[in-house]
C-alpha cells in the first residue's frame, strides 16, 4: 500500500512540474542558444517556485533571464514576453559587436506609471517581438543602480524639462540615449520603434549625433571642472531667492505638483535657529501644516505618500517611500523643537510608528517602500466609496473626505488642529474602524529591498524623533539597526560597502549616498550616547568614502569613478539630500567632534565646488548652502562642540511660554579634565568672561567659580572646569537670541575665543 501511495505521489510531481514548465514559455523570437539558456531558467523558477509563483499574473506565462535577479522590480518583469536582460557591460559589448541598439527601462517596483506600462505594453506580444527581433532590452530598478537613474534622469530633464519614472530610452552600446521618454502608451510605444529602428539602418550618424550631443550637456553640467566662487556666499540673497519661488498660499516650491522638499525644510529650520528672516518662517508654517491637512499624509494609518498631485497638498501620488518617512519624521522633530506645535509631534509619533509597524523588519531593517498600486488602481488601499464610508456610520464634523479627479473614490482626513479631548477620542475610534477596514483588504505589495542608505537615513529620524517622544526605545532600535549594518554591509579589507539586500543576497557596490548618510547617522549616535565607538566607525566611513569618490579637482562622484562610464559628480537635491552635502557635513561635524586640524585646509577644493555650485544654482543646492554655513559659521543644534573638542555642552529648553517660546533654558557644559573656561566674573580684565548678554526681562546664573593657579599664570584664575550648568529664565514674551562667549584653556596654553549662538 505504501509504495502505491509513493508511486502516484512520485507521478503527481512529475505531472505538476510539467504543467508548470508548459505555461512557461520562452521570449517570443530569440535565438537558438538562449533557447538554451531557457531551460535553465526553467529549472531555476521551479527550484524557487514557492517564492516566485506569486509572481505570475496570467497563464500562460513567459520567462526572461530576469529570474535571476535580486531586486524586486525585475523580478516582476521576469514573467513578460521581452526578453529582458540586467544592466552589464557585457551586454553593451555585444550590442556593440552585433550594432544594434538597446531598449532601456528604469523604474521602481512601487511605482503606478511603471506598472501600466507594464500592462499595456510589456506583456503585449507584439511589442515583445519588435525588441526581441531588433533590439537588445534592459531593465534597471533605479534603487539599485542609482548612478544609472541618475545619468538618464539627467538626460530625460535635459531632453523634456522635468523627469520621472518609468524612464523609456533607446540607447547606443556606449550608453548614449539616441532617444528618451517617461511613460509611453502602446501605439506611440510601437511606431517609436520602428522609426528608431528604421533610422539605425538608414541614418545611423543622425542618431550618434543626438546622442553625443546630450551627453555632452550632462556631463557640461555635471562634471566639468568648476572654479572657486568670486563672491562669498551671502545667506540674505538666498533666502530672497527661495522666498520669491515658493507658493505663497499653499507653500513648497509653485508648480502643479508638489513635492515634500525635505532638503529646503532643512535649510529653513536651521536659518531660523539662526535668527534669519522671519518671513520664511511664515512660508515654513504653511508648509508644515498644509502638508499633513490633505492627503500627502496618511491620516488614518500614519506615514506619507510620495508627493501630491496638485498644487494644495491634497491629492497624493499613493507610494509610501522609506526616504521620505526618514526625513519627514526629521523635518517635523525639528520643527516641534522649534514652533512647539502638538500636531507636529503626533505627527512624528504616528509616522515612527507606522515605519515601526509597516516597514520593519528586526532581523534585516527598514524596507524601501509600499505600491502605490492596489488590486491593480493607484491608490485602492487607501481609498472609500462613499457605501463603504457610510456603513461604518462615522461621525461627520469628526472628518472630510477629498474626491479622486475622474473616480468617486474618496479620501479621508481628519482636522490636524489642537482638538477636544472628546473630539480626539471620537477620532481615535474612527482610524481604528478605519485601520481595521483597510487590513481586511490585504495589503499592498512592499518593496523589501534594504538599502543601507536609506536605512541611514532612517536610523537618523530614530534618533531625532527621540529627543522630543523621549520614548527611551528608539535610540536602542538605531543602535541595533547600525550595529547590524556595520557588521554585515560593511566590508573592511576593502572598504566598500553593501548597498542593497535582498532575500539575504547583498549587492556590493560603492555609492556616496550609502557612505554619507551611514556616516551622519553614526554621528548622530555618538551625540546621544558619548560612545566613541560610533565616531571612530564614522571616521573610517569618511576616510574610505574621500578616497573612493573624492577627485582632484575637490568634487564627489555619485559612484567610485572607476567603477562606470556614466558616474557624475552630482551636487542637487533631489528626492534626498544630495549626498555630497550630507558629506561635506560630515567632514565638519567630525573636525569639531575629534578635534582634526587642518581638514578646513584639506578640504578647500571641496568647499570652493560647493559654493560655486550654489552662487550657479541656489535653489538646487540647498543642504549644500545648510552644510557650508555650519562650516563656516557653526552648528545650530541642542549639541554642540567646541575648544577642538575638549568641550562639549547641550542646550534643553524645560518650560514654554504661551506663545510656546523658551521660558526655562538650561545649557549643561562638559570640558574634558585639565582644560577650563572662564568664569562670567573672571578676576583679570584682559580675560574673556563666559558671560551671555542677555536682554532685558531675562535672568541668568551662573555655576559656583573655582579658583586655580596655572603654571603660565602666577595669579589665581576664577574659572569653570568639569561639567556644570548655566541657567536662564525668560520673563519676556520673545524667542530668546543670545550669544555664549567660550574661550578654553589647559595649564599651558590657550585656544582661540569662540562664540556660540542659539534661538531658542
């Protein structure tokens, strides 16, 4: 009985693993050797089956080289009828040697445009025929191979005035676009290829040409040799700058989209601190607040969409990105800091927890974002009828709704205003119905990729949500997550880094993103837990990041130089802060934190491309312009460092006033041992005072002075050494800007005066 049961059971998989490999079927029309390569491939989905099955949308299904693949993207069009191929330069060879060009498509696997594209050209047959038969065809997921995105994006913005995604080239075996696009629909899809096609065999020349052309512009614009800038920089006319292009009812930059802009809120938060121009404070507000009333942010599940559709913030674009989470939940921690408005700080509670509770993964990190796409709509997941809102039966002044153009689907908001405890318990109960709904709908697909940058950014936002939740968890979730990443993405004998990581597969490669934003976050460790171990990791980050993308000429390459044809010297925010700001700050933070000489000398050249890149481009440069003048002038943040790091203090701001300005303020100081600064009430006039000078209406005191004798002075000196605390008391209604003179000495010498401003 048994070997009976053996037998058909034997027979049942033999039948199965057949029915699988008859709906699998190879590219129409490629040649006799990748037939070959077919069976391969075959093998391979059947080896993988269980994680790849879910992966067919329709029988029968065809299977490309792309099985092969570790990113999610392309792994979704490894079941489309185009042969598709990852990007190689294999691949750029053999189209050299056979002449013929190359079907280029960049996208992302949550991206809406890139799926209808998907679906109305990619799995068409005829279309498959037409590349299969002329053209070669590669797919690339920009996540992964950013220096590839970067170069085309440039080109498309060139070629159409903006960019997005999908990213639709026809490209010659140098890389050179002959011709490129964003979404094309079918019918104008097909006759592009045979025109395209029909020039190659005719007219070759006139489409080498175009493509030379193009590629000189880009890299005119990116990577030639930039001199010093004539003037020095002046703060006052970039913020006339910014405040003449941003959107004076709706705030953000005017422009029928709109998008977050984290780099730019950055530079106004930290102008602000400085005491600049109270205007852009205004347009900071709007913003802030505009972006969580409409439907940019997600006010049922927390998190925000990508960017909105419309000028007012209300109809988003429905992928939720890690990056933006990571630097929204700064921005906003930040701003509550600043404006000490609530809303801010529940707005930073629930977008930590839902990158806590949706894209968290303990044993690997954050993952990279969730499909706009839903049981095939944009937005499906998060979208009402009317029906379906009105059987939970919700109290309607508890609520609005927003309508999708062309759909009566509706979104809902909830009022993002201080609220009656009543109406806030009415509004709790109302996301939980609402949260429950939406889970009983499944959930969208999540991109899973790790990628180590923007796990870095993340591992930042921890740390800067903690110091206004104070929830005492989430530095421990940030010292883990970098512990791991350091352990596992880094690779000391040869310095480079992991970037993506996928079904426990890493990809190594070298970009500067994953290498500065690393080194920011391990910075912002160590400021909140003195544990040196994360400065020294930091140190080495820099080191191998300068010696990999650092060129002569004092610009960063997007990717070690060698490394790829197609690698800029990219400078512009863009989605997240151009990395070579990031790492321009990083430089400066760790020359004021270990005290480095000689690295404002070292790196001039750096400095002079990043100030000419702002005098040619201001309001592209933004987080360059914030980086520069921390360089320059010094940090504005709670934690500070002084003396070449033998000092050290944090500024805390314990009770508010009405308005929500400081009213108690206390800065805590630690010199290290054998070095002291002077006391408010030094015993010799010649001496520096640490005296602030304070309006009237505030009061300030001072620590208990000590008096010591130094073997350079033979008189006694009243001093301030060890830790202590200075505290002031606001009895005004003003935001307080005051100036803390500091110079710091040991037994034989002393270092320069220094002068530490705040608002608080």
């Amino acid at each position: 009985m048994k070997i009976w049961v053996l037998f058909f059971f034997a027979i049942s998989i033999v039948l199965n693993a057949n029915k699988i490999n008859a709906e699998l079927l190879p590219p129409p029309g490629i040649s006799q050797s990748e037939i070959e390569q077919f069976g391969r491939w075959q093998r391979y989905f059947n080896e993988n089956k269980k994680s790849l099955a879910s992966r067919l949308k329709k029988e029968p299904a065809y299977l490309n080289e792309l099985i092969y693949s570790q990113s999610p993207y392309l792994e979704q069009h490894a079941f489309n009828p185009i042969n598709w191929k990852s990007w190689s330069s294999e691949l750029l060879n053999q189209a050299k040697k056979n002449n013929k060009l190359i079907f280029l498509s960049i996208g992302y696997s949550t991206c809406h445009w890139c799926h209808t594209m998907e679906k109305e050209s990619f799995v068409d047959v005829e279309i498959a025929r037409i590349l299969n038969r002329n053209f070669y065809s590669i797919k690339v997921d920009r996540e992964e191979l950013p220096h590839i995105d970067d170069y085309y994006s440039a080109a498309l913005e060139h070629v159409k005035g903006s960019a997005g995604w999908p990213i639709t080239a026809i490209i010659n075996s140098d890389g050179l676009p002959v011709f490129i696009d964003s979404y094309l629909p079918k019918e104008k899809l097909r006759k592009l290829l045979g025109r395209v096609g029909s020039i190659w065999r005719t007219q070759p020349e006139f489409l080498l040409a175009s493509a030379k052309n193009i590629d000189e512009l880009i890299n005119n614009r990116f990577n030639q040799t930039i001199g010093t800038s004539a003037n020095k920089i002046n703060f006052e006319t970039i913020n006339q700058k910014l405040l003449a292009a941003l959107d004076p009812v709706n705030g953000g930059f005017s422009g029928a989209a709109k998008f977050p802009s984290e780099a730019m809120l950055l530079y106004v938060l930290d102008q602000l601190r400085r005491g600049k121009n109270t205007d852009l404070e205004k347009a900071l507000k709007l913003q802030l607040d505009k972006m969580i009333q409409g439907g940019l942010y997600d006010h049922i599940s927390g998190g925000f969409h990508r960017y909105s559709t419309d000028p007012g913030w209300v109809v988003p674009h429905y992928e939720k990105m890690l990056y933006n989470q990571a630097q929204l939940v700064s921005v906003y921690s930040q701003a509550y800091q600043y404006f000490r408005d609530p809303v801010y700080f529940d707005v930073v509670e629930s977008t930590i927890k839902f990158m806590l509770t949706e894209l968290y993964d303990e044993n690997g990190g954050f993952w990279s974002a969730i499909d706009a796409d839903f049981n095939g709509e944009e937005g499906g997941y998060y979208l009402w009828t009317p029906d379906e809102l009105a059987l939970f039966n919700l109290d309607k002044l508890a609520y609005e709704t927003y309508q999708i153009p062309g759909s009566q689907k509706l979104g809902v908001v909830f009022p993002k205003k201080q609220l009656s405890p009543d109406l806030k318990k009415t509004i709790s109960s109302h996301k939980e119905i609402l949260v429950n709904a939406r889970k009983k709908r499944g959930s969208p697909h999540i991109d899973q990729k790790v990628i180590t940058g923007w796990n870095a950014l993340a591992i930042k936002a921890l740390i800067d949500a903690e110091t206004i939740l104070e929830t005492g968890s989430l530095v421990r979730v940030a010292e883990k997550l970098a512990d791991k990443f350091w352990k596992e993405r880094y690779q000391e004998s040869t310095g480079m880094i992991s970037r993506v990581g996928f079904k426990g597969e890493k990809l190594l490669r070298s970009y500067l993103d994953d290498y500065a934003y690393f080194c920011d976050a391990l910075i912002a460790l160590y400021d909140v837990s003195d544990d040196i171990k994360w400065l020294k990791k930091a140190q080495i980050l820099k080191h191998q990041a300068t010696k990999l993308f650092l060129d002569a000429e004092g610009a960063l390459y997007n990717i070690a130089p060698r490394q790829n044809l197609l690698s800029l010297k990219k400078s512009q925010d863009g989605e997240l802060y151009a990395a070579s700001a990031v790492m321009l700050g990083v430089i400066w933070k760790l020359d004021k934190r270990l005290g480095e000489e000689g690295l404002k000398k070292k790196f001039s050249k750096l400095i002079a491309v990043k100030e000419s890149k702002i005098a040619k481009e201001t309001l592209n440069h933004l987080y360059s312009a914030l980086s520069l003048q921390d360089s320059k002038e010094g940090s504005t943040w709670h934690r500070r460092y002084f003396a070449s790091a033998k000092g050290r203090l944090n500024i805390k701001c314990s009770e508010y006033t009405a308005n929500r300005h400081c009213r108690e303020l206390s800065i805590n100081v630690k010199l290290e041992d054998g070095w002291h600064i002077n006391s408010n009430q030094p015993l010799q006039n010649y001496l520096i005072p640490t005296k602030i000078d304070i309006p009237e209406g505030v009061e300030v005191t001072y620590p208990e002075e000590k008096r010591v004798k130094l073997g350079f002075q033979d008189e006694a000196l009243s001093v301030y050494e060890g830790s202590f605390e200075i505290r002031l008391k606001n009895r005004t209604k003003n935001r307080l800007h005051l100036t803390l003179p500091l110079q710091a000495c040991n037994d034989r010498i002393c270092l320069l005066p220094e002068s530490l401003k705040f608002v608080m």
